[in-house]
C-alpha cells in the first residue's frame, strides 16, 4: 500500500477509524485493568514478577500509545489537515516497541496476558500498515478479457 493510495482512499480512512476505536477501547480496558483489579492481582504475585509484570504493563501501554499516535495521525491526514506525504517522515512514523518477555508473560494472571497480547496483536497489525506506506503501487495489470478484445479488434 503506497503513501498516495493509503492517504486518500476511503477504505483506508474507515480502517484507520476503526482501528483508532479499537486502540481507544483497548486502552481505556488496560488502563482499567492495570488501576484496579491488576494492581490487587499484581499484589498477590512474589516480588520479582511483581517488578516483571510492571515492566510488562509499561511495554504494553506504551504501544498502544505509540498505536494511538500514529493512528491520530493517519485520521490528520485523512481529514486534510496533514498532507498526503507527512506521514513517510521518520519522526510520524510507528517507530519500534520493545518486544513483550514470552516467559513473563506466561506467568501473568490471565487478564493481563490477553490484554498484553491484544495490544501486541494491534500494534503488529497498524506495523504493517506503516510499513506499507513506503511500498510502491502495486503494478496495474490489463485484463485478461480487455486484452482479448484489444487483440481482436486489432485482427479485425
């Protein structure tokens, strides 16, 4: 997906709007979470996973910041109030989230791995987005029924 296409299609304006929502619904849950039933949750664990599931926690509501960050600044472009070309600049663009720790996470209370891994499924997802923008246009290739009747109006 180029940067002209993914700017200026309605497709891409509805996909990062529902994008947008589901990143604002997921943080508004993590943050929930990680106040109160994971801060008692938190409490019940040994100290060291205690420390290791904070540091998760911080992993994973800094990517759905830098999720939600970007996402506003696609909806920026999509409303015209960044241009077309803003977001291929390095400084818009998602930037790397330090891997969330398979081996913490495996031994955090339910919740907070699904939350955890919803929030690395998002930010792996709008990835692949960003990635996109810098990839050139797809090449148009004709039809292969125009080009038949291109050739038969040509034998004609």
């Amino acid at each position: 997906m180029n940067n002209t296409a993914f700017g200026g299609t309605t497709l891409a304006a509805r996909l990062v709007d529902a994008l947008y929502t589901e990143a604002m619904l997921l943080a508004d849950e993590t943050r929930g979470y990680f106040d109160d039933a994971g801060a008692e949750e938190r409490e019940a664990l040994p100290p060291k996973l205690r420390v290791e599931f904070a540091c998760e926690a911080l992993k994973g509501t800094t990517r759905l910041m830098q999720v939600i960050g970007w996402l506003l600044m696609r909806k920026a472009v999509h409303a015209g109030e960044l241009p077309v070309g803003a977001g291929t600049s390095e400084n818009r663009r998602l930037g790397e989230a330090p891997p969330l720790d398979p081996a913490v996470i495996a031994r955090l209370p339910q919740t907070a791995r699904r939350l955890l891994a919803s929030g690395d499924d998002l930010y792996q997802r709008v990835r692949r987005m960003d990635e996109g923008i810098d990839m050139p246009p797809p090449a148009v290739t004709a039809s292969p029924a125009l080009s038949l009747l291109h050739r038969l109006e040509q034998s004609l």
